[in-house]
C-alpha cells in the first residue's frame, strides 16, 4: 500500500464572475477574467489533507492539466495541505478541446505510475457540468468507483461511501483502490493561509507533456457554438381571471 | 452589530421626518418641471437602463434597515463608473436636486432616506476589485463590492478584511458610516483601515483623499521593517477621515483602499459564565491588559442568555457570559487561550468551554449567532431595534446595570449583547409594532441611554452612525464649537446642501 492519493483540481473561471459569450459565439470570454481552483475541487483536497491529518494515508498529490496558469491553482491546493504537484502541460488548440476522456485518460496513466491508492476528484467542474471524469478514469483502470461522496471513511481495506442521490443517501462499501468524486456537503474547504503560502512555494511540482504518459488526447467532440440564456422578457399584467385563462391559451400553455 | 435584522415599520415616531416626509408633496410639484428637464441628462449619462422611476425601485432605495420610515427619492440613477457619477452629481448641482448615495441599504440609523426627495445614486453596478497588492496587504474596492464578496475573491490569496458588522454591506458605505464590528478590538474599524478614498465632491469634482495610488507601490519596502504593515505618511491633512462616518453628507465615495490582514493560522473559541456583569468587564480589561491579541470578546446578559437557552435548546448557565475568539497560531493559541482561561477563574468565572475544530467552534457560539432571533422569540409578533452605545470600559458595568434598571422599571424587553473589548453594547429592543405607547416608552429609553452614555464619557452611537435618528444627541455630544466646525466643512465642501441633506447635521432653520 503506497498510502497515495491523487487529487485533482481544475482552474476553472471563478465561480462569482459574470459569464460573457464572445461575440463569434465560439466559447466565453477568459482573457482577464479572475479565475480559481474549482469549488468541487477545493472539497477534494480538503478531504485528501485531512485524510492525512488523521494518518489514514501517507502523501497527498495534486494533479492539473492545462497551461502554465495551472501552477497557480495546484500551489493552492499545496497551500491547503497537498504535499507535491504533477502539472501536464497542455496549451493552445489541445487545451481547448481538452474534456472529461483525456483527463481521465491522463489520470489513469498517473495513478498506475504513482501507485496511487485513491483517486479523489470533484464530482464535476463549474464551467463544463459534465460530471464525467471520476466515472471514466475508474473504468479505464476497472476501479470501483463512489461519487457523489457526502462522508468518506476508511475501514481497512475497504471504503465506506454515503452517497447524496436524488432519493436520499446511499451507503456503499468499495474496495481500495478506488476513484472518488466529491460532493458539495463532504466537506468545508479551508482558506490558504500566508504562512501555508508561504511554505508552499517551496514544495515541488512536476512537469510533464500528456506524450510522456502514453496519452493520446485528440478530442472527437467539436462545439459548435456557445449561447447566452435568452433575455428575460417583461410580464404582463392582467386584470381578471379570464384575461389570465385566455391569455395562457393564446400561448399554448393550457 | 447587526444579526440579520428584520426591517421594522414606523417603530419611532420620529416628527422630523414625518414632517419633511410630508412636505415632499409639496415641494415636488415645484421640482417636477426641474425633473423633466434633467431626467434626459441622466439618460444621456446612464443610458436608458441607468434611470428609474419605477415607485417600487424608488421604495426600494429610499430605506435601509432601520426603523425610519421610507422616504423615496425622485429617481433613482445606475451609474457604471465614477466619471458617470461625476457627471450626474454636476447635473444636479446646477439643478440643486438632493444627491442620495446607495450600497446596499443595510444601515441602521436611516442614511439613506430622502427626506427632501432627490436623486438617489445607486451604486451597485460599480462592483470591481480592482488592485489586490498581496505583499502590500491592500486593496482597492468600488462600492458594489461587500464584504463577503471581498473575502470570497481574495480567498486564494490567504488575506482578509477583517470589519464584520454582521451584515453583507457594501465596503464603500461602510467607510461612509465608519462601520466596526465583533472584529474590532484586534482588527480596528473603518477608521483605522481605510487608506485612501476615492470621492466624488458635490460639484462633480473627484480628489483621492491621499493621493491617486499612491498608498500602493511607494511603500512596499516598509514591508521588510515591521512585521506589522502599516502606511505611513506626514503629508497633508488626514482628508481620508473626514469622509470615513461622513454618511454621504460631504461626498459620493467611489472607491476606497482597504488594509488587509493574514488569514489566521488556527481559530479557538471559548465560552465562560460569570456571577454578575462585573466579573465579566473585569476578566475582559485584565485579559486586554495581559496583552492578548483577542479577536472577539462578546458580552451577552442574563436575559440574553435565557433567550437563547430556550430558542436554541441550549443549558448555558444564566447568567452574565463570555464569548471569546482567539486567532493566532497552533503554539500561540495554547498559551492565549491558558492565560484567558486563568483569568476567568480568578473572577469567579465558571464553565469555562473551548474548542478548535469549526463544528464544535459554531455549537459554543451558536448563543451568540443566533441572539437577534432569540430576542425576537420572545415575543413572537414583535420587531426588534437595536440601540448602539459606547463608554469607557472602566464605566461598562455601571451603565450596563443602570440600564437594566430601566429596562425592568419600565416593562421593556431588552436583552443585552455587546462588544465588550470596545465598550460597546446593544439592547435588542424587542417591541410590539402596533403599540404606539410602547414604541414612544422605547424611543424614550433610547434617548435616556444616549445620555447616560454621554453622561460617563461615552458616545451616543459606537458602530451604526447618526444618520437622522442622533443628530440632537450629537450636538449633546460634541457641544456647539465642534458641532460649528463640522458644519462649517459642511458649508464649504457642499455650499448648496444636495449632499444627503438631512443627515448627521441638524438642519440650520431647527
């Protein structure tokens, strides 16, 4: 047992930013826009640091994939308690078209060479809502997988996961290894503070290309264009019941 | 101190502003035909979607969270950016219409009704953080940015603005009132941590009350001399002061620079019960005077206590309490927390509870946190106010006493909850809104706890300001000399009185 976990953490616009669409309407607007880890993220490593606080594992890893900004946001996960970084270098064309398959892919490869132990992400990011990459990097490496994680506990060999789904909570027990993705009420993510900043500057982060990992990440998905919600329309008053009914007919509602 | 408060109709009858809210009537009809004309102005400033008439937006903007009643503005004005607001301000300045600045309506001393009517200038759409200085521990904010929003945005960076006054406001308005908080007895207030102000004069003219930038990059290399980053500067007179607790009576605040501390390492709280309200002042100045860095020490009373015991299913002990919060590091936070703890004991303290971890941290406070809705359950139906007095901590018992004794001599529900490090203390007055007798035997007390305040050296308002409700108790305060300076500023930055008219300075005609 390597008592490894990899935890990995998206930069993602951040979450109190008002969205704009480019006006060719190819994708939103980044250049300038604050940007920071993923909120479903953050709980991630937070539940990796305290997994190690309690010395139920041994080293916590945190893994990006993106272009040189990356670094930032994996210094904040080693500001909050991660011990080393792994950032896969991905820019220009590849890094717009990088989604949940290569990540997992990319995943999956580090896992085997880390002898990672655990896998533990955010159940989706805040900009794409796909909600797939724990999913598909546990069925690249045939892992059992507890997503939409509410409370985690190890027991030994295995894990316990309650997970929030639409019906209630579900308690499952997986083997280890497994992949994880964390939920909104796992968790409270701690604030970096100055001297963890501090510290983490001096903590090392790898760097390597997806091809260093036998990674092909061609994407077979195109997007074809990026819409802004319609504008809300003024309502219109009306004085009496029969104005309401007819009305709602006129519009094909009743 | 504001814990969630629910706006209260007419609670006071306050004559002033009935009357001026009457003769609104009168003077509009006068004012209409000025309004046609400037309206287009605005337009041609804001764009179309910058100007509104609508009755429930002017509802919306002409109160706060106090009990004054609304006094809508004329219109309402959205401008993006602080050349907008200069142009608008000249505009009503050649048209002598009242200027009302707006952040986000939580004060509670009613800053922003429009006694007179007017424009109010509603500045939310100006919400960037601009200019975080890590290494400088500052920032730069327009005044749509609250202070939730703030801490939010500099999350990654591992500061933090520490003034917390219970509500989500806005930073700008909060500089306008000289807004403090649970925070202030480690962090300070306003007043201590507003570096620079940019205002917009009531003739258009914008300054930078220290300077443009100029807090910013000159000074970085004092960061390396004293662990304790602090500005420094001989140049001028300290004009940033006059506007922080201005309430928009000498200028429009577009952004302020704010001081920014470390987001503490660990955080302890702790809960202590004491025999009577001395004991608890007592171990508060000792624990001062032990020289530690306390981050919060909350008073709250017997009655208070009791409130909260059977709103939230707790067993304090009731009597007198203690809530304490300790910032620091692992090693520093032992030894802080020990010294307190000593202190205590040696004045009869009991029950003496800490924790570090953030659940049992919120089940120790969850008395404190939930004070304003404990008060209002004890009278179901009712609305509560806040009064908002300081003195001397050496007097802080004896008023706190005192003012008991009037409570319960004239049959009214008061629980206590103060910042005690600062001297300063709220009574939740908790009042039946339909009772007019009561609501006049509640502005009474407010009145003869203002002077007895004023009595031991005091003040008549420590966090929420003056506003309309304080302006006579103010001239009480600081006696007609410097009540003749203040207005003689007045006189000078806004000859015309457009700026807020109404507040903090009593009219000349009274």
């Amino acid at each position: 047992m390597s008592g490894r976990v990899l935890v990995g953490v998206k930069r993602v616009i951040d979450y109190a930013v008002k969205i704009r669409v480019k006006p060719d309407k190819s994708s939103v607007v980044t250049d300038g826009v604050k940007h920071s880890m993923n909120p479903f993220c953050e709980i991630a490593v937070e539940e990796a640091v305290k997994m190690k606080e309690k010395k139920l594992i041994k080293e916590v890893v945190a893994v990006s994939c993106g272009p040189q900004q990356a670094q930032e946001t994996i210094r904040t996960a080693l500001a909050m308690g991660a011990d080393r970084g792994i950032h896969v270098e991905v820019t220009g064309k590849d890094y717009e078209t990088l989604g949940p398959l290569q990540i997992s892919k990319i995943m999956a490869a580090l896992a085997k060479k880390e002898e990672a132990q655990l896998i533990i992400l955010g159940k989706q990011a805040i900009d794409d809502d796909c909600n797939q990459t724990g999913q598909m990097t546990a069925a690249l490496l045939d892992w059992p997988q507890g997503t939409f994680a509410s409370e985690v506990s190890l027991e030994g060999d295995k894990i316990k996961v309650v997970r929030e789904v639409d019906g209630g909570l579900e308690t499952i027990k997986i083997n280890i290894p497994a992949v994880i993705t964390a939920d909104l009420r796992l968790n409270t993510p701690r604030y970096a503070t100055l001297p963890n900043i501090m510290k983490a500057k001096k903590k090392k982060i790898a760097n390597m290309k997806p091809a260093d990992l036998g990674v092909d990440i061609t994407s077979r998905l195109e997007v074809l264009r990026v819409d802004e919600p319609p504008q809300r329309q003024a309502g219109v008053k009306v004085e009496t019941v029969e104005d309401l009914v007819s009305k709602l007919k006129e519009a094909g509602l009743v | 101190m504001l814990l969630g408060l629910t706006p209260s109709r007419r609670l006071l009858s306050h004559r002033h502003c009935l009357l001026q809210c009457r003769s609104i009537k009168s003077e509009n009809t006068a004012r209409s035909t000025t309004l046609d004309s400037v309206l287009s102005a605005f337009r041609s400033i804001c764009g179309e979607d910058g100007v509104s008439l609508g009755e429930a937006v002017r509802q919306q903007h002409g109160k706060d969270e106090s009990v004054h009643r609304c006094c809508p503005p004329d219109v309402v004005v959205f401008p993006r950016c602080v050349e907008e607001v200069s142009a608008l301000a000249k505009v009503c300045n050649n048209h002598r219409l009242p200027i009302i600045p707006f952040g986000t309506g939580t004060g509670l001393e009613g800053g922003v009704s429009a006694v007179t009517g007017g424009v109010c200038f509603s500045l939310r759409n100006m919400d960037q953080v601009l200019d975080v200085h890590q290494e400088d521990f500052d920032v730069t904010v327009e005044p749509g940015v609250t202070r939730k929003a703030l801490n939010a945005y500099l999350r990654d960076t591992g500061l933090w603005f520490p003034v917390d006054p219970g509500a989500d406001a806005s930073l700008c308005g909060m500089a306008a009132t000289s807004a403090s908080g649970t925070n202030a007895v480690r962090y300070g207030t306003m007043r201590e941590n507003v570096l620079n102000l940019e205002v917009v004069l009531a003739d258009g003219n914008i300054i930078h009350t220290a300077g443009k930038g100029r807090l910013h990059r000159k000074w970085s290399y004092l960061s390396f001399l004293s662990v304790s980053i602090f500005r420094k500067t001989s140049a001028g007179y300290n004009l940033t002061n006059l506007f922080v607790g201005s309430e928009g009576t000498l200028g429009i605040i577009t952004k302020t620079t704010l001081r920014l501390y470390g987001i503490p390492e660990a955080v302890v709280s702790a809960v202590c019960s004491f025999p009577s309200v001395q004991a608890a002042v007592d171990s508060t100045v000792q624990i001062l005077q032990a020289g530690v860095p306390i981050a919060r020490i909350e008073f709250l009373d017997d009655v208070m206590i009791d409130a909260c015991n059977r709103f939230s299913s707790l067993s304090y002990p009731v009597t007198p309490t203690l809530f304490l919060e300790f910032h620091g590091s692992e090693r520093s936070l032992e030894e802080q927390v020990q010294t307190a703890e000593d202190i205590t004991q040696s004045n009869g303290g009991s029950d003496f509870q800490w924790a570090r971890d953030a659940e049992t941290r919120n089940r120790l406070w969850k008395a404190r946190h939930d004070a304003w809705y404990a008060a209002l359950a004890l009278r179901p139906g009712c609305k509560a106010y806040s009064t908002d007095v300081c003195v001397p901590l050496s007097r802080l018992p004896q008023i706190i006493v005192e003012t008991k004794e009037d409570l319960i001599k004239n049959r009214l529900t008061g629980p206590i909850a103060g910042h005690v490090g600062d001297g300063n203390f709220h009574c939740l007055m908790v009042v039946d809104p339909n009772d007019p007798e009561e609501q006049r035997g509640v502005h009474l007390f407010t009145e003869r706890l203002a002077r007895r305040a004023l009595a031991m050296d005091g003040t008549c308002t420590g966090e929420h300001g003056v506003g309309l409700g304080k302006r006579a108790l103010l001239c009480e305060e600081m006696g007609p000399m410097a009540v003749g300076v203040m207005q003689r500023l007045k006189d000078t930055l806004d000859p015309k009185n457009l700026m807020n008219p109404g507040k903090v300075l009593q009219p000349r005609e009274l």
